[in-house]
C-alpha cells in the first residue's frame, strides 16, 4: 500500500535530506510506534523495515530506546538453546 503524506517543507528537512529519506523515517516511525504499542511484533517490524539480520534489527531498536521486554523463560529458552548449538 502506497500511502501520501503532506509534510512541510521546513519540517521535511528537518527529518530527512531527500524525499526517499523522508519515506524511509515515516516507515521507521510508524514500525517503532506499532512496536512501543503492541500492535507488531518485532519480527514484523524486520519485515516491514527490511531488516534480515536480528542482530541488525536489535541494533536499530538499542538506537530508538526500545527495549525488549526480558522475562525468565525466555532467559531459560535462551540458554537452552545455546546449550543445544554448542553440544552439536
């Protein structure tokens, strides 16, 4: 979907230095946005933004100040699949 935005110039400059620019910072903000809010899921916002590596897409979420939320059983699945790829 194609979506138009009317954005004042001196504003539009202030977000990006070319119209590409621009689009690419309305798509970053409307997937941190659906992220802070619950809407997307984090794997959806890579796919909306893109981004094939989630070491990338963690960098890109440490860069907005959006933080994962870290409970203990992801902590435990996390560690069990460590512990599954180094025993292989």
């Amino acid at each position: 979907m194609q979506v138009t935005l009317e954005v004042p110039e001196e504003f539009a400059r202030l977000f990006a230095t070319s119209a590409a620019g621009l689009s690419r910072a309305a798509l970053e903000a409307l997937a941190l946005e659906g992220l802070r809010a619950g809407i997307i899921t984090v794997a959806q916002a890579r796919d909306l933004l893109g981004i094939t590596s989630r070491y990338e897409m963690d960098g890109f979420l440490k860069a907005h100040d959006i933080l994962l939320p870290l409970t203990l059983e992801t902590l435990e699945q996390d560690t069990e699949t460590v512990i599954r790829f180094r025993n292989q």
